[in-house]
C-alpha cells in the first residue's frame, strides 16, 4: 500500500505514535505476513493485522467453517457456516481495506508446500493446533531463519512465541521435545473464546513491534498467560544444540 493522504488520515493514530511514525507505518504497509492456521488464533490475529496496515497477508488453511467454530473464530458468522476458511477470511480483509493484497492457499501445510509458500513472506504466524505442523513450521523457519510468531491456547491458558531465528536463541523444540501422548486441542479440551482473542491480538502484536524492531522481550522466552487468574508470566527457554542439529538437517 501507499501513503496516500487517506491512509495518512486512516493510520493517523499509529502514525502520532513516536515508535511509529510516517517511516514505520511505510514498513507495515510493505510488510508481508503468512498465517498459518484461520481459526480461532488467526481470526484476532487477521483483524488485527489487516486494521493495522500490513500490505500483504498469505493464509493458509483447508478447513470448512463449522458452526461450533463461531464462538472464537470471529472472523466469521452463521452465514458462513460450510464455507471455506481461507475464502471467507480474504472476503472480510477486502472489506476493511480492499488495498491489502491477500494470498489464500486452500491447503493444509505439509512437507510438499512449506517451503515454496514461506519463502514469499517476512513473517510467519503460526497459528495450528497440533504438534505435527508446528514442529514443521518451526523446522523451516529455523532452517531459512524466517522470523516465527506462534501461539498455542487450551481450556483457559494461552503461550506466544516470537522466535528471531537470525540469532542463537531456543525454537519450539527446545520447548517442546517431543510430542506428548496426550496430544490436547480445542476440540478435545474447550477454549474460552476470549483466551483466542488475547492470544491472537498478542501475536498481531508481536508482528508489528516485529517489523518496527522495537525491542523484543520474547526473544528466548516464551509469554504464558492464566485467564482464570489474570496473570502474565515470561518463562526462558534453554537452547538444545542437539536440537538444533536436528532441525537444520529436517
């Protein structure tokens, strides 16, 4: 997008911002961001990105709208119901600002597609909610040092992850290992819709102070957050040189 005196006028309250600026709000508009994953984690997080000004915005998913998705996902509504995710998402990006380039790929993200879709983007959003993606995701990133903003949610609790692969800090393996025997997601253990929607507006958060390069104090550390006592807590991560092999030869 450009700076036109509308979007002068549209991100004007961004712009008065001193970390921001009319040469920040210039580097939102050229950035271009993948989410992975439209559900209840990339529905906040598109919002939140497209009412931001990122320019370009990739998604990626395969998944119909079902109507026990409407309480969190709130990119959508009853209308939508059995409509694909990816193609509703772009409709109501179009409609906040039709200037946005929007890639949807009508697809699950596997070994086949990953890196041809990733290598268009600066940004990586990760948004799945099962181990076998986001070790993939983390894997590729990792490998072609693409800049990864993850998020997890379950039940009342919510983890964000803003790895800068460009530096020797832990990735989502050095977290997580392996995967549990128990592997728990929305369907199988509840989420209360807000949780979706703090853990999203946080990743979209993390994307524009990403793309600024303000400070980031998630680098190393993951951010986990308790709805049910309104805490936030930074937890460091350790770094697994093990790990780390294992990942660059994947």
């Amino acid at each position: 997008m450009k700076v036109t005196d509308i979007n002068l006028k549209r991100f004007s309250k961004q712009i008065v911002l001193k970390k921001v600026g009319v040469a920040g709000q210039k580097r939102i508009f050229s950035s271009k961001v993948l989410v992975i994953g439209a559900g209840g984690l990339g529905s906040p997080l598109i919002l939140y990105l497209a009412n931001s000004g990122i320019g370009n915005i990739g998604i990626i998913d395969d998944d119909k709208i079902e109507i026990s998705n409407l309480n969190r996902q709130v990119l959508f509504t009853t209308r939508d119901v059995g409509k694909l995710k990816v193609v509703q998402a772009k409709k109501v990006i179009k409609k906040i600002n039709n200037k946005i380039k929007v890639n949807i790929y009508k697809s699950n993200i596997g070994k086949n597609n990953i890196k041809s879709i990733i290598s268009k983007f600066d940004i990586i959003c990760d948004g799945t909610d099962n181990f076998k993606s986001r070790y993939l995701i983390n894997d590729y990133c990792l490998k072609y040092k693409k800049r990864l903003i993850s998020a997890a949610i379950s039940k009342f609790n919510a983890q964000i992850f803003n790895f800068n692969f460009r530096k020797k800090i832990p990735c989502y393996r050095c977290f997580m290992p392996e995967i549990p025997l128990e592997q728990n997601n929305c369907e199988s253990e509840g989420i209360m819709s807000t949780v979706a929607g703090i853990a999203g507006a946080l990743q979209a958060h993390e994307v524009i102070n990403t793309i600024l390069n303000n400070k980031n104090v998630l680098n190393g550390k993951m951010l986990f957050f308790d709805g049910l006592k309104l805490e936030f807590r930074k937890i460091k991560l350790s770094r697994s040189s093990k790990c780390i092999k294992e990942c660059i030869r994947k």
